[in-house]
C-alpha cells in the first residue's frame, strides 16, 4: 500500500485561502476577515467563511473560488464550504478597513490618489459622449487598466444599456459597491431606480447623487475613472471640478462643430469650470460605405482640429460613423469588446493608449 499522504495544515489552508479574492471587493477574503474557521479531519477540510450581506449575489462565485484553491492544495480529498453572514461590527469593521483615516473618506479624494479621473464632455448633446466614454472604458479595461465609469448623466442615464449591466448594487453599511462589466466597475442612477421610471430631482439631490457616486462609491484602486456627462454640462461640471479638483476633461465634438460655434462654447466650458483639457476627441468623422471606398465626410470636416487648437490640446482619434458601433451600444456590447479588430474598434484604442501616453497620434 502507499505511503499515507500527510494531512493539510490549517495554514496550508489559509495561505491558500488569501489568493481567494472578494468579487465585489477585489481583496482577499482572508485580509478582509471573512474566513471565520477553517475544520480538517484528514483529507476533509471544512471552510466557514462570512459574506458581507445574506443576499450576496456572487456566493456562487466565491464558493467555487475557495473549493478550487483547497482543492488543489496535496492531501485534500473534499472541501465542504459554508457560509454564513457577517454582523454588523464585522462589517464597520471591514468597512473601516477600506476606507481607512477620518470619516471613511474615498481614497478618490486623498491628494496622494494615482487615479486619473476624465470627465467626458460636450458643446452639445447627441454628439457620443456616452458611446466615447463606454468603448474607451472598455478599451482600456482590455489593456490591462482598473477602469470605473460614473454615469453622471442622472436624467437620461445610457451607460448601464451601453455596457450591458443592469442590477441593483450591494451595499454594505452604507458603502455602495460598483457593478462590474466588461471589467470596467460602473455607477449609475439607473441601478437606483425601476426600468423606466424617470428621475426627477432638482438641483440640490442631483448634486448629492453625483458626490455620492463621487465620494461613497467603494471604487478601489481604479486606475482611470471616467465619467459621462450630461449634456448641457454646467451644473455638473462644477459638482466635479468643486468634489474631485483633480478631474481632467475630454471633449468630444462632431466635424461639423466650427460651422455651428460648438466648439467655442465647449473651450469656455472648460475654462470656466477650471478643468485641464487632455484631448478632443472627433465623432461622427466620416462614414465609408463600402470597404475601401472612399469616405463621405456627412457632417463635414475640421471641427475636431479646430477644437483641438481652440483649447490647447491634442485632437486624439477621429471615430468613423459606423453602424456597428450604434448597435453595439444597443446590445450592451461596446465595439471595442464586440468587434475589437474593427476599424472603428481600433481607434477607439488608438485614443486610450494616447490616454495611456503611448505617443499621441497625429489627429
Ligand atoms: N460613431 C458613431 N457611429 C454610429 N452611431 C453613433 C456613433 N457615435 C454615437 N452614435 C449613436 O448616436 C447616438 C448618440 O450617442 P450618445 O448617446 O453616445 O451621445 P451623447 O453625447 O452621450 O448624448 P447625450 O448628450 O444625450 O448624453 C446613440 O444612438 C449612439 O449609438
Ligand atoms: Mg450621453
């Protein structure tokens, strides 16, 4: 007969545990405290672990992630997890441990935070802020980047369509956590309230859901955090500029802009909410009809260039009038996701790494 296997040892089983990640959380559930006892009896080893909130909607997840670690661990011929609910002062306490230093404050706001925050912005609505805003989102989620979208777009939300998520966030002692989509953690009205319910609050909730989304978001360590702008931006621009001085814009023009003085209006938007200006972004540039046809210049020409030299910041990409990107944002599936080989898809990635500072392309 061969030799017995030896028995797994409790630390065996937590060090294998501390590669078990929250999925909401993205820590590990043995530094956040949820492995509350760990039982081996030979090959059997029995895992009691606390969720956040009974109603957890990924236990599934987390159960199948600690099986697969313990079971991979040598000597371990079961694994039986259980899992039970945090209490009240478990969950301060891991709140706590979060959001560390007075307050509980969003590490958005520390000074020393290395998040990039764009806000993604307009002279006028319908140009493709939303659509600009989910597809370099998910582009840069692609390139490896911790990615957040705030939609800041209270009454005509579009991001949760756009990416395809819906639900409700969970929330733990008053800590919201994102939903999470194509990799890219997102905050909406939309999750707040009915399908089609409409949102009507006036000035000073707007500008509490905003800060909320802003300050009480646990986002955790995004690297670049993009929000999508209303259009008519003014208020809410200012709600940002004033709660994450930090903020940088993105402007996002159509061709046609220096025909109509959009471009104009949206250089003195940034100026008068005292935002840096990274880059502008052209929509709508051209449309080709047919493979290696020549292109239709619909909504004419220059106004990307125009803008770009009005605010003293590079022109990043000019993004075709493509069907497949209109219904890629009907269907949840962003371009960039869907078809990431596609000419449009491309320079959607073509701006995220200009945003990434891999060289600016020549507009
Ligand atoms: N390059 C494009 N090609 C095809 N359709 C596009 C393109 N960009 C945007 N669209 C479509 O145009 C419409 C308006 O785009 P989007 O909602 O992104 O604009 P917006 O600036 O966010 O609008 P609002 O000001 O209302 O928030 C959407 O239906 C979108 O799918
Ligand atoms: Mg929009």
């Amino acid at each position: 007969m061969a030799a017995r296997q030896l028995a797994v040892t409790r630390d065996q089983v937590l060090e294998a545990l501390r590669d078990v990640m929250d999925p909401e959380l993205h820590r590990s559930i043995v530094e956040l405290n949820m492995v509350k006892d760990i039982a081996i009896r030979g090959g059997d080893v029995r895992v009691d672990a606390l969720l956040t909130i009974s109603g957890c909607p990924l236990r599934e997840t987390i159960i199948d992630s600690i099986k697969t670690k313990v079971a991979s661990l040598p000597g371990v011929e079961r694994v039986d997890v259980h899992l039970g609910v945090m209490t009240q002062e478990q969950r301060q306490a891991l709140v706590a441990q979060l959001r560390p230093g007075p307050q509980r404050q969003s590490p958005l706001l520390a000074p020393t935070s290395k998040t990039r925050i764009l806000a993604i912005a307009s002279g006028k609505g319908g140009v493709g802020k939303s659509t600009v805003t989910v597809n370099i989102a998910a582009a840069l989620a692609r390139r490896g980047r911790t990615v957040g979208v705030v939609d800041a777009d209270v009454y005509g939300f579009s991001v949760p369509k756009m990416l395809g998520v819906s639900g409700h966030p969970t929330i733990i002692d008053q800590m919201i956590i994102p939903l999470e989509r194509w990799g890219v953690r997102v905050m909406s009205i939309g999750f707040m309230v009915n399908e089609g319910e409409a949102v009507i609050w006036r000035g000073p909730m707007l500008h509490k859901a905003l800060t909320t989304f802003l300050t009480e978001v646990h986002w955790g360590e995004v690297d670049d955090l993009l929000i999508d702008l209303p259009p008519g931006t003014g208020d809410v621009s200012l709600t940002i500029a004033q709660t994450l001085p930090r903020a940088e814009m993105l402007i996002v023009t159509t061709p046609q802009s220096t025909a109509t003085g959009v471009a104009y209006r949206s250089g003195k938007m940034a100026e008068k909410v005292n935002m840096g200006v990274v880059g502008v972004v052209e929509n709508m540039s051209y449309f080709v009809p047919s493979p290696g046809a020549e292109p239709v210049y619909i909504f004419g020409r220059g106004g990307g260039e125009e803008l770009a030299r009005m605010v003293d910041a590079p022109l990043l990409g000019r993004i075709p009038l493509d069907p497949a990107i209109r219904e890629g944002s009907d269907r949840g599936v962003p371009v960039t996701i869907g078809s990431p080989d596609s000419a449009s898809a491309r320079v959607f990635f073509e701006i995220a790494d200009a945003l990434l500072g891999a060289g600016v392309p020549n507009g």
